[in-house]
C-alpha cells in the first residue's frame, strides 16, 4: 500500500533480473522510473514492461562508472521529470577472473586459478564496478534530491561472512555496507536516507552457471548453499519487494538510516551447526 505517486526513482542495472523486479515495483507503486543499464535492449524491454501496465518508465544506456555519461543522464531526467526522490543502486557483479578455483589453498595443487593466479585487472573491476558503480551514481544524482529523498544500496550476504572463492566480490560489498553508513551520516542533516539491502542467494542469470548443471542439476556449490540456509531454498526475486517499498516510504521508515537489511531466508543467523 506504498504510495508513490509523483516521485521519481533512478535504478541503476535496472535490466537484470533483481533490480528489474525492483523497478518494477516502484512503478507499480506510482513511482516514475529511470532505468539505467548498460545493456541497451534489457532496460528497454523493461521500461516497455512497465508502460505496458500503466506504469511511466525511460530506459536509459548508461555506464555507471563514466560520471560524465551519468550526469547526461541526471540532465535528461531533471528536465523530463523535474527531480529525483529515490536512487536504487543496483548496478555490480563478479568476473570469472576475479575468482578462484579452490576454496583452500593446497601447495602441492598446480597453479589454476587459486589466489595467485587472479588477475589484478579483474579484481580492480569487480571492485570498481560495485563500489564506484554506486559511489558515482551516489554523487550524480544525489546532488538533485531535496528533504525526504531516499538512496537505496544492493549489498550482499558477503558483506557479512565472505564466501569461498570470490575475494573481490565480498570484498567489494563489505565496502557497500560500510559506505551505505557513510551516507546515512554524510546527508543526515539535509534530510536524505540512506540504507541497503543485503540479498541472500537467489537464482540469476549471473549465477546460473555456479548454481545448476547443464542438466538444472544443483551444482555441490548450491548445496553447499542450501545446506547453510535455514530455509533451504534460494529466494524469489519479489521476496525483495517489501523490503525495498518499506525503506522508500517515508512514513514507514522515516527514521531507519544507515541499517542494511538481510534478505537470506536466515542464512546470516545460521553458524552451521
């Protein structure tokens, strides 16, 4: 029962399968959506989906680490829709060369991609694509919202616990976390919120190939997952919904700042044993 009506929120990655629920979401609340991604045809047909069910959407092409293309983007909206109440940044992601093989470090193993191997590149994007993809975003287009406005950051559960085998991927989240604080503090007096939302594991095109087999057999990774989730089960991507609307109502949450809510089926409470 969120009423959105007359804001307009800036999702950033808003094709991928989490944050175009999201967007989704907003618009169905009353919210004027932006969508931001690099992928040209995933946040126009996402923006289409929304029209398409009453909703007022813009796709936008956008790198989010080129602050230059993002402040072309912060002028198009300001001049098509005069503010920006709400930013989701959701734009971030692993790389193959940012991730190991192994779990444990074995010398005796040969060299294949353990932490040795990782390819200092590839660690410098995961990182820059997580941590400056919403840095950036943050001060583009914050600098047009006014009193009430909220920004809304994607952490993860490895901000909490770091996983095996993604070192710049857990690191780059942690940093999320800490920077969502950052915010809270930094815009407290002039009215704008910060918080996170800290998704547990679900099933996305990004993860499909370390969860599922060719033959959509769980991989012994997502069993291992499922083992560690008391719910045992991955979530649905509208199970993050609630959570969201909740922090972006000012009425419900106008006091919560600098919180990064788990979203794990219980995963962060469970020590294992």
């Amino acid at each position: 029962m969120v009423d959105l009506t007359g804001k307009v929120a800036v999702v950033t990655g808003a094709g991928g399968v989490l944050c175009s629920v999201l967007a989704k979401a907003l618009a169905s609340s009353g919210a004027k959506v932006a969508l931001l991604d690099l992928n040209e045809e995933a946040c126009h047909t996402v923006a289409r989906q929304i029209v398409a069910d009453g909703g007022q959407a813009q796709g936008y092409v956008c790198n989010v680490l080129e602050k230059a293309a993002l402040e072309k983007v912060c002028q198009s909206i300001m001049k098509e829709w005069g503010s920006i109440d709400i930013l989701v940044n959701g734009a971030g992601g692993n790389h193959p060369r940012a991730t190991t093989n192994d779990e444990y470090y074995d010398r005796q193993a040969p060299a294949d991609s353990n932490f040795f191997d990782l390819d200092p590149q590839g660690v410098e994007f995961v990182f820059s694509l997580n941590f400056m993809g919403s840095f950036l975003p943050s001060q583009v287009f914050a600098h047009e919202m006014k009193e009430g406005s909220t920004i809304i950051n994607i952490s993860s559960m490895n901000a909490f616990t770091p996983l095996t085998k993604i070192p710049a991927y857990s690191a780059a989240k942690a940093s999320i976390s800490n920077f969502t604080q950052w915010l809270a503090v930094y815009f407290a007096k002039a009215g704008i919120r910060c918080n996170a939302l800290a998704p547990g594991f679900f099933a996305t095109s990004q993860n499909a190939r370390l969860l599922f087999n060719e033959n959509g057999e769980p991989t012994p990774r997502l069993e291992k997952i499922l083992a560690g989730t008391p719910m045992a089960r991955l979530g649905k991507p509208e199970e993050i919904v609630g959570t969201l609307l909740y922090l972006v109502d000012e009425k419900a949450s106008g006091f919560v700042n600098g919180v990064v809510i788990p979203i794990d089926g219980g995963f962060s409470a469970y020590s294992g044993v």
